[in-house]
C-alpha cells in the first residue's frame, strides 16, 4: 500500500514545524540565559544616611540592586522600613506620613546607568572612577542626579561605593526643618557576584 502524496508532505510538513519550533525554543533559552548571566545583582546592597544637625544615623542592609555590565545599568530599590536607628522614637517618626510616609511610599527608587562603562574593563581587577547618573525617586517624586563614586574590580566580584550629599527639600520632605539638616549624606555600597 503506497502513501498518497499529499499525506506525506503533510507528514513532512508537520515534523519541519516542530523542529522549527524547538530550535526557536532553544535559541529564545541560549539568548535569555546570556542577557541574564549578563546582570548582576544583589539583596544586600547597604545604604547608611547621616545628618549633622542633630547626628542622626540610620542604615538599611536590604537594599536590591542591579548592574548589567554589558550596558552600564543599574538600579537600587530600597525599602523605606528596613531603615534602622539608634533611637527607636527617630525611627517611628522617620516613617510617619509627614516625613517618609512609608505606608504609603514602601520604596525609593533609582534607575540609571554608570556615564563611562565603555571604559572600565571588568575582567580586570582594580579601582575605577565611575559617574553614575539616573532618576532618584523619594515620596513619589523623581529628581536627577549625577554622582562620582569607584568600582571595584576583584575576581569576578564588583563593588559600587558612592558618597551623595543628598537635599531632602528636592524631595518634598521638609517635616523636622530645625532639627535635621537640609543635606544628608548617603554613603551607598553593592557588591555584585
């Protein structure tokens, strides 16, 4: 008994299809495992703030952060209860709705990108100067900043530290003006594997 033609180019037809398919699955794995190799990240970044005024210290050891090296990208998110303070009563009041508002603002944000990322070589251990430049978003308002900070290259391991004198009335956050100062200063360090 023979195969009709047209039953057999049907046959053909539907086996080129599924290696088509397959094929297309795992090239869309090959290119979304390399994009995702690519970026580096963390759940423990740190971010301390500082004000003179009236020497208040807070630090936050939760921060995620990103990095694709690929394209210089890089973003924080930074839970606004995981700051901690020496003085539980700063910490209550850090968080009410006339300060950060943290019930309603869970998060700041910043995305952005590392300015001179074409020249760093990170497969090659040392310190980099680096600018870093994106949009902070505090209380739900956005503003631009502009930051020099270092990389640090070591086996694979990336460390970013910044140093940002930081407005707090750029931000809208203005309760306490008498007590704490204007400008904080926000020390920020990620280590990247």
């Amino acid at each position: 008994m023979t195969i009709p033609k047209f039953e057999t180019s049907k046959h053909l037809i539907k086996m080129k299809t599924k290696k088509l398919i397959i094929i297309s699955l795992f090239l869309l794995l090959i290119t979304y495992g390399k994009s995702s190799a690519q970026e580096k990240t963390t759940n423990s970044a740190y971010i301390s703030f500082y004000s003179e005024l009236d020497a208040i210290k807070a630090k936050n050891f939760n921060v995620t952060s990103r990095l694709n090296p690929e394209t210089g990208a890089i973003l924080f998110s930074v839970p606004i209860k995981s700051f901690e303070f020496e003085n539980e009563m700063m910490q209550e009041h850090f968080n009410q709705e006339d300060v950060m508002d943290s019930n309603k603002f869970l998060t700041s944000t910043f995305k952005g990108h590392i300015e001179n990322f074409e020249s760093l070589n990170f497969n090659k251990n040392g310190i980099y100067a680096v600018t870093v430049k994106g949009d902070l978003k505090i209380k739900g308002v956005v503003q631009q900043i502009t930051q020099n900070g270092s990389l640090i290259m070591d086996n694979q391991i990336i460390t970013l530290e910044l140093t940002i004198d930081l407005d707090r009335f750029f931000w809208g956050i203005r309760a306490k003006e008498s007590d704490v100062s204007q400008i904080l200063q926000l020390q920020v360090e990620s280590i990247y594997k």
